[in-house]
C-alpha cells in the first residue's frame, strides 16, 4: 500500500468506538478509491491518510460506512445530503481525487470483473413518451425562482458557457456560446429554425433578435414554456418565435435548421433512431443541424446517484452512440469540437451563485436537497475536469446542403465577447 498514516481514536463517538472490523472496511474504501489525497475518518476520529491530502472524509456512523462500502456509487450521494458523511476541504477538489482514483482502480481490474461491473450496472429509466415527461418534470420544474438563483442574468443557460476569455463573467461565457452556436450554424434572416428541448427560451430569442429567423421551439416542461412564453411577450418576439409544449419526437413542419442543445442527454441511446427519423422528416433537403450535449469517451450507464436522485433517464452519449442519429440518414457531419473544461468552469460559477444563495434555496427546498445539489454540481464540475465527461458539439447537413462555409475562420472574427456587449455585462 502507498505511505499513509493513521491516527489513534479520540473518543467513542455517538455510535461507539470503531472496532476492528470498521477499521478494516475503511483500509478496504481506501484501496477501491485508489489511495488518494484525501483522508477517510471514522466517527470516533480514527483516520486513514496520506502524508499530503486535499480534503478529508468522515463518516458520522458505522452504518454510513457499512452502506457505502457495499454499494458507493449509490450511497455516497444520499448519505451526504443527509449529513451522514461530511467533507472538510474543496468538495471540487475532495471528487477530483475521488474520481482519479476509482478510475485507476477499474484499469487495475481484470477483464472477468471489468466484464461483471458491465453486467451488473445499473441501467437508467426509458425515455418513452409518458416517462419522458415525468423524467424531466422532475429536474427542470423545480420552480424558475429557483433557477433564477445562480443561472445567468439574461438568457437562464442551464447548459456549457463559451469562455473565450478565463476571466469571463458567466454572462459572457453564456453569450458567447449561444453566439458560437449561432456561427456555427451560419444562420441567415428569414430561415426557419426548430429547436429540440428549448429550456427557458434563450437559445430561441438570441437567435430570432440577433439573426432574424423563425423559430418553433418543442419543449415537455410546462413551467419552462411558461417563462419562454412570457419572456418573448416582453422582448416582442412572439411573432417569429412559436414555444410548444410538446415532444421532440412530434415535431410537424419542414425547416432549414434543426438545433437541440443540452437535450440529447435525456432522449436515451434507443430512442436514437427515432430522433434520427424525425430530424429526417423535418429538415429541408438543403439543411442543417446541430447538437450540444454531454457525453463520454466510452459508452457507460450514467452514475446511478445522479440518474436516480437528480436527472432521471439521463445517458450521456459516446460520440460513436451519437453516429446512430446520423448515419442511417445519411447526414454528414461537418465539425465535431468538445468544449469539457468549459463546462467545468460553467459548473464552478453555478456552484459558486448556488452557495452565496444557500440560505434562500434551504428556505425553498430544505437543507437535504441542498447538500445533496451541491454535491451534484460539484461532482459534475470534478468529473468534466478529470474527463469522466464531456461536452460534444455535432454539426451537420444534408448532402445537398451548399451553404456552409468551408473554414473556421468566421467562428472568431469578430471576437465572440464583443458580438453583444450591450447583454454581456
């Protein structure tokens, strides 16, 4: 085992002095989550760590520690939202660690217990069309308010903000991106545009005020098509932009572009070929498309905390799953980028805003959901920045699609901070 030390007990604790039976669940944790920097201690004050460590983990009770070694992906997450596990130190910092070491751990694995984890992992919800709705009623109508707390000021981006400077505001780095996205797709006045899962709607006004086009706008949460509605009353777009509360899988009409961002992650790998078929069916025989959405190296079921506690029916995709959409349509991909230390530092402002508004959201939700979204943004941030995840953005046309340029050189010129300055403060 790596150099480590260990301390002696300092008291019994609420539930008793640890025995040795504790003592060797705990020397077991530490080896599965590869010997980190980071301390383990038991209720009682027993410790396990190394010479130098980021943070350190206490369990406040013996069956705290009995549950997580017997099923840690699940358990983790719930016990420290219910205070039953505390970190002392960067939470970022304390997954980081975490992660690197679990992750060299399953490389440690043999091929029969790599080939066993498969079998046996947890496998998420389906996405049919009733489970759908439920699935993402669950996350995204936990109220606008409290979204309102820590998203951006003007367009409540709940997806990857574009840093093209590090020292962006999160309202920068979310116009940029919506600008980048807007470039990318090279959007001319008077096309026809259908988005995918639109969020709160600010995809669909930057893109209707900033590049003159029409818009409809598919959406299963009624509370966001409330607010998107609304909002594009007050800035006097509701001519040109249509929200409906509907399935992506019943979009009717023909357009120019197809756009989803931050939705893919909920369709499901099966439900694929379905969204293939209906980007078929919508987009014009010149047209083309794009996709923002979380993802992975490889294909794997999503940690099972976050799908059954926070996004429901979430599968992050690998990009060759995301080939599934295109290829029997025979779309072509023109430009693939992966933008994950952006989404790192997007998820740092958000927990950053979420903590400095701790005291109204308990007041909202209570102290349980708190702890247990601020280990969810944490973990995220954690795992965009060690690569368990990643963040894809697809673009792609109909063979018969002419109109895109055919370098990169228009995505920067003029430099995207300084495409909106009057929205980007």
């Amino acid at each position: 085992m790596t150099d480590y030390v260990t301390s002696e007990v300092s008291g019994s604790g609420k539930t008793g002095k640890s025995t040795a039976a504790d003592r060797w669940l705990l020397r077991q944790l530490y080896k599965i989550v590869g010997e980190p920097e980071v301390g383990l201690e038991l209720w009682d004050g027993y410790s396990m760590r190394r010479q130098h460590q980021v943070a350190a983990v206490k369990f406040n009770d013996r069956r705290a520690l009995q549950r997580l070694f017997f099923k840690p992906t699940y358990t983790f997450g719930n016990l420290y939202a219910q205070g039953r596990i505390e970190v002392r130190g960067s939470l970022i910092a304390t997954m980081e660690t975490i992660y690197r070491g679990l992750a060299k751990h399953a490389n440690e694995l043999g091929e029969t217990a790599r080939w066993l984890r498969r079998k046996l992992a947890y496998r998420p919800r389906p996405n049919s069309l009733r489970r759908a709705k439920d699935n993402i009623q669950t996350h995204y109508d936990l109220g606008n308010d409290f979204y309102k707390l820590w998203l951006d000021r003007h367009y409540m981006q709940y997806t990857c903000g574009y840093f093209p400077e590090p020292d962006c505001s999160l309202e920068q780095a979310q116009i940029a991106k919506l600008e980048l996205i807007c470039r990318k797709l090279d959007l001319q006045p008077g096309e026809t545009v259908v988005e995918a899962g639109s969020g709160w709607g600010g995809l669909s006004r930057y893109m209707a005020r900033h590049y003159g086009v029409k818009v409809r706008a598919y959406n299963i949460s009624p509370s966001q098509v409330e607010y998107a509605r609304r909002q594009a009353q007050i800035e006097n777009l509701s001519d040109v932009i249509e929200y409906v509360e509907d399935d992506c899988r019943n979009i009717s009409g023909t357009y120019d572009v197809f756009v989803s961002v931050g939705m893919l992650e909920h369709v499901g790998t099966k439900n694929y070929e379905t969204l293939g078929q209906t980007i078929d069916r919508c987009l014009s025989d010149d047209g083309r498309g794009f996709i923002h959405t979380i993802g992975q190296i490889s294909p794997r079921p999503l940690n099972e905390w976050i799908e059954r506690r926070i996004f429901p029916g979430a599968q992050p995709p690998s990009l060759a799953e995301m080939m599934m959409i295109f290829e029997p349509r025979d779309l072509a991909v023109v430009d693939v980028e992966n933008l994950r230390p952006h989404y790192a530092k997007t998820l740092e402002h958000w927990l950053s805003r979420f903590a400095a508004n701790e005291e109204e959201i308990t007041r909202m939700l209570g102290n349980e959901f708190v702890r247990a979204w601020q280990l969810y943004l944490a973990g995220s941030a954690a795992a965009f920045t060690t690569g368990g995840l990643q963040l894809f953005q697809v673009l792609f046309k109909r063979n018969g699609c002419a109109t895109l340029p055919v370098t990169r050189a228009h995505l920067y010129r003029p430099g995207l901070l300084q495409a909106c300055p009057d929205e980007a403060s």
